[in-house]
C-alpha cells in the first residue's frame, strides 16, 4: 500500500481519512491505543477472511471508506470490491493502490445491484450504525454465493464501559433511521452483545461459525492505560493481549472491546440456495 504526502488541494473527505491513515496504515501512533486497537482488529479479520477464503475469492468491503481493509485484502491476491456512500473517496484508495484486483461500486449497498455473489461479505464496524441491523444482515446474506461467508466486526456491547443500549432493549428503532451511517463512535446507535448476534445471524438464515472477543482496555489504551502503552514493548502489549483472550467466556465479554464474527448460511439456507 502506497503511502500519500497530505496536499491542502485535497477535497474535504481526503483530508478527514488521511489522519486516520497516519494511524491504521503509516505507523503514526500519536493515539497509541486506536492504532494498537486498530492493528488487531485487522489481524484477526484477515486470519478469517483467509481461514474460509482461498486467494482469487470475490470479496465484498461494505463502507469500506479509505480502503485499507480492501487494498490488504487485494495485496493477498482476493479480487476485491470496495464499497462507500463517498464516492470521491474512489479516487484517494486508488492513490494507495499497490496491487491485486479493486473494483469500485460506491453508494447506498441497499440500492446497488451486483451481477455476481460473493465469497466473502466483509461489514467491519458498520452494524452499529444502522438503525435496523436485523434487515442490514439479511439484504447481505443475499449477497453470498451458497456456502459463502460474513465477517462481520463491531463493539462488544458486553465490555464494561459501554453505556449504549442493546438492540432488542429498543421496541422502534426506526426512530433513529435519521441519524445512522454517522462515522466514528458518534454514530454508535446500539452495540450487540452475543447472543444478539446468534439472534440476527439465526433470523437472516445464518449460522455464527466463530466468534472472537480482542483488544483489552491496556491494547485500546483505555482507563488511563495509553500512558503505559507508550511505554510497554509491542510484546508485552501482545502477550497481555493472548492472556485475556485465553479468560473464560463471561470474563472476555466483560474485558474486550470489540467482537468479530464469522457467519455463514444455514444447511436450510444453502438447499433453498441450491
């Protein structure tokens, strides 16, 4: 992936992803936490995607902005189709595009029409923001080849400093159909916790194959711990990391910040399919 010199020339949603660049791809860790948090989050979201996917698998990345979870997926030889309401962002992921296959299909995902399915639908930190997640992942179910996969990745609703409402605690969630797709932690409009996510997967005619519980308050440099994070060698900070996730169930709900999951269609599913 190509690394870009920021130019005051660029339009305004360049320079709102480039900061973000600095910290998830260019190594800046001036907010040690976010791009410790985000370098885990991407690790264990390409072991999936490459435990179920071989190279040359199509691989949908739904509000994929700056594209760096697709230009990485590219470099590991999937063909790639990015995905985003800002379509002037194209241009800017085709700046840091190094190699493999990108193609590009911007706009609302519920109004787009694909002549294939795919392998693989990737929908990182997108589920929280809709306001109805249960028909979000069901329109995407329809987007799979039989036998294909969702990984999906979102804030543990379970991790003890949440104060955002569940789901299914929420009896109209149309209320919030005007404030969702918001970007960052300011669009967060519910965060699941598992056994909401076994629901939704369950009503869109899927199964959760896997699920992982990552990044520790002291790997997101929460309550504090930023000030020993930039401290800590990389090891440490790992090791910590592997002694959480290796906790029992109901700890690792309590510790970790964020859940990625690997879904993929019912038996039913794939007969209706086939």
């Amino acid at each position: 992936m190509k690394k870009l010199s920021y130019s005051h020339n660029w339009p305004e949603s360049w320079k709102y992803s480039y900061p973000y660049d600095l910290l998830e791809v260019y190594g800046v860790k001036n907010l040690t936490g976010y791009a410790h948090a985000y370098a885990n989050r991407l690790k264990h979201t390409l072991e999936l995607i490459q435990k179920v996917a071989k190279p040359g698998a199509k691989i949908l990345d739904i509000a994929a902005a700056q594209g760096n979870f697709s230009l990485s997926l590219a470099e590991l030889e999937y063909e790639v189709t990015w995905n985003d309401f800002r379509e002037e962002l194209i241009d800017y992921v085709k700046l840091k595009w190094e190699s493999g296959i990108v193609h590009y299909a911007p706009g609302n995902i519920f109004d787009l029409k694909f002549d294939t399915q795919f392998d693989v639908v990737l929908i990182a930190e997108v589920i929280e923001h809709v306001a109805h997640p249960d028909g979000f992942l069901k329109n995407i179910a329809q987007m799979l080849k039989p036998e294909g996969y969702i990984v999906l990745s979102t804030p543990n609703g379970q991790y003890f400093k949440n104060r955002l409402p569940r789901f299914s605690d929420c009896p109209d969630p149309s209320q919030y159909e005007a404030i969702q797709f918001k970007p960052n932690s300011d669009g967060h409009i519910f965060l699941l916790h598992l056994d909401e996510i076994e629901q939704l997967s369950h009503q869109a005619g899927l199964v959760v194959k896997e699920t992982r519980l990552v990044t520790n308050p002291l790997t997101n440099g929460h309550i504090k711990l930023h000030h020993l994070l930039k401290l800590l060698p990389q090891s440490w900070v790992e090791t910590c990391e592997k002694l959480t996730c290796s906790m029992p169930l109901a700890v690792k709900c309590k510790l970790h910040t964020t859940t990625i999951a690997l879904l993929t269609q019912s038996k039913s599913t794939n007969e209706i399919c086939g």
